[in-house]
C-alpha cells in the first residue's frame, strides 16, 4: 500500500489568498516588457480586482484546463 493516498487534481483546492497571489505575479511578469498604461490596468489596481473575486471568479481567471491544470499554474506563477 502506498504511503500517501492518490490525490485527484480535479478535486484539489488551494488558498483564495495563493490564487491572487499567483495571478498577481503572472500580471507583474507580463506587464514587465508589454505594459501599456494607456490599455491596461495598473498592477495595484488588478491585485484590488484580484481580492474582490470570489473563489471561482479566480480559478476562471488563471485560464486553467485539462491540458494547462491549475496545479501547474500554481507551481509556476504561486
């Protein structure tokens, strides 16, 4: 028997506070070299929007599927 139990992604959850976290980096990595003031949104102003969504409004937002899963966005961006 193994010593830990298999895990579903599909089931796995993680902290609201580490799903702002890491779509707050990814927007910070992003706006670094393309940030256009005029197009988009300050940094401190997504990271306001980011902590105004609901939980499922954040998962949404991290454009996660079967074949980039949320785990992978969260070990790159959280």
């Amino acid at each position: 028997m193994p010593l830990f139990a298999t895990v579903s992604l599909d089931d796995m959850t993680f902290p609201k506070e580490l799903l702002v976290e890491a779509l707050y980096n990814e927007y910070v990595f992003l706006c670094h070299d393309d940030y256009d003031p005029d197009v988009d949104i300050a940094p401190e102003d997504y990271l306001t929007m980011l902590k105004d969504m609901t939980y499922d409004e954040l998962v949404e937002e991290t454009d996660t599927d079967e074949h980039f899963t949320l785990i992978e966005y969260i070990e790159a961006w959280g």
